[in-house]
C-alpha cells in the first residue's frame, strides 16, 4: 500500500513540474506521451489538464482491475490500452469483462 502510494504521489509531483514525462511513465512513451508532448509546447496548461486526466483514469481503472472488477470502456482523448486497462493486460481486461457479463446474468435471474 505504501509502495502504491508513494508511485502516485511521484507521478502527481511530476505532473506538477513536466507533464509529458509523467504521462510517459504511465503509458510506456506511446501515444499519450506523444499528444502530452504536443499539448506541452503548444501551451503547458493544457498539458497539465491533460496529465492529471490521464493519471486519474489510470489509478482509477487499475484500483478496479486489482478489486477484480471491469475496469470500464474507451474514453476520450486516450489512446494507449495500458492506461484504459489500468496497467492490465487486454486478455485479463476480456476476462474481466466475461466474469461482469456473468454477474449481471445471475443477478437479473435472481430478482
């Protein structure tokens, strides 16, 4: 849990100061790195909103795929299947999903 939270507390602090390397962190230097980058010389705010954005998604779906749930869909203005996925792999995010279409089957069934 410490570990967990130092890691956010460092990728937050480096949000702060450069966005993209922030970002690239998360995402392994692919797409969202690259639009972070371009967000940062066209204007640095934009590249802060966009950071914190990206971060938050992130900590937010991996905090549902470690509880063992879906962690959810596509959103806008993410690229990179590491931060929808939450840092799951696609075969653990499908095997995620089959196990919340199953659940809502038998809870429909129930009631």
């Amino acid at each position: 849990m410490l570990r967990t939270l130092s890691y956010r507390i460092g990728i937050t602090l480096l949000n702060i100061f450069f966005p993209p390397l922030a970002v690239g962190l998360l995402d392994n230097f692919n797409t969202d790195c690259l639009v972070n980058s371009i967000l940062f010389v066209c204007g640095v705010l934009p590249s802060h909103v966009h950071g914190f954005y990206i971060s938050c998604v992130y900590f937010s779906r991996r905090h549902k795929v470690r509880r063992g749930r879906y962690p959810g869909g596509s959103k806008s203005f993410i690229y990179t299947d590491t931060i929808l996925n939450g840092g799951a792999s696609n075969a653990e995010v499908r095997r995620l999903a089959e196990g919340d279409r199953v659940k809502r089957r038998t809870k429909r069934g129930r009631a």
